[in-house]
C-alpha cells in the first residue's frame, strides 16, 4: 500500500473543507441524522405505550400487526403535523406500508377564530403531503373531510376504523383539559377513542 505524506494529507484536506458539494452532503447528512433520532425517539415512545395499554372493549390490548402497515396520518399544517409527516414516512417505509393523508376541514368556528380554512386550502394541503410522500417513494393517497367544529377527533378515528389502519400518526394541537395540556385536545379524544395504536408527534 502506498503511503501518504503528511502534507499531502494536510492538502487533502483543506481541498476537501473547500468543495461545496462536499460541504452540502455533509450538511444533508447532519439533517438525516437528526431526523432519525427523532423518528427513533417517538418509535420508543410508542413502543412504551403498546406495553402499557389496558385492554380494550374488543377484548385484548391495541398492538400493532407485523407490517406491512396501513397508517392514517391526521395532518392539519401546523409544525408538529409537519414532524408527524417525516415519522409516518419513517415507519410506512420500514414496514413496506401505505399512508392515508388524512385532513378534517372545520366548518364552524369556535369562539375567537376569525376565520375558516377553505375547501381550496384543505385540498392544496393534502395534495402537498402526498406529492412528497410519493416523491420518497412512499405509496400515499390523500382524503379530507369537513365537520362541524369539535369533532374532528370523532372524525379521525372513525375514518382509521372504516379503512382498517393499524396506526394513527398525528401531531398535537389544541387544548381543551388538564390532560391534554400536554399532547393537545384533539389527539386525546383520539386515543381515547381509537381501536388502533395512536402516536402523537409533539
């Protein structure tokens, strides 16, 4: 094997601390680190409440089949349903699973909101999700439903039981109890009525 000189080694090196495109793939894999630290960290989460749950009605715990995985992912713009989006691609990918990019449209406002979001609006955010879930070469499809205010979480669930998920993904917003306080209103009435595993990305 030939050896290198020191100085050669010292010159390589400042060459390499000085190519652009060596610095962006640096950068890009500090990103993808930090993104599947996060995706690791709600997977043990998740796995610690699977352990924990009390059985269901239907008789039985809620725990999640062996994939592939049909997710419904609860989105509604807000940043934790952005991170929601990055960990439902995560988990449909290492199950060889398929999203429903799920959105409820609100039709009427709750006291102090100004405004309502728009059919339009509804539909260019769904079809935004899915475009770049399919671009990770993620099988997704899209869908939004309008409802009156407050049961958006009804909503959810219900979809998830109608097209057979075996996990809902959704980010935390809204606060409406003591208990919710910490993962938000509507991702707690959807555990709470879930049959299926929930994973609220904060």
């Amino acid at each position: 094997m030939a050896e290198i000189e020191d100085t050669s080694l010292i010159d390589l090196a400042l060459g390499l601390r000085d190519d652009p495109e060596l610095r962006e793939a640096v950068h890009s894999s500090h990103e993808l680190r930090s993104r599947f630290k996060r995706v690791e960290k709600e997977l043990r989460r998740l796995d610690g409440e699977l352990r924990h749950l009390e059985p269901q009605a239907t008789g039985g715990p809620r725990r999640l089949r062996q994939g592939p995985w049909r997710i419904l992912l609860a989105v509604d713009g807000l940043e934790p349903s952005e991170r929601a989006v990055e960990t439902a691609a995560v988990m449909a990918e290492m199950s060889a699973g398929e999203i429903l990019v799920f959105h409820v449209r609100e039709v009427s406002a709750p006291a102090g909101c100004q405004s309502l979001e728009t059919r339009k609006e509804a539909e260019v955010l769904v079809a935004g999700i899915v475009d770049s879930l399919r671009l990770e070469g993620v099988c997704a499809v899209g869908e939004t439903h309008s409802v009156r205010s407050g049961r958006a979480a009804r909503d959810i669930t219900e979809a998830a039981q109608s097209v057979g998920a075996d996990l809902i993904i959704m980010g935390s917003r809204g606060r409406s109890d003591l208990a919710a306080l910490f993962i938000g209103s509507v991702a707690h009435q959807a555990i709470r009525r879930a049959t299926c595993p929930v994973l609220v990305v904060r």
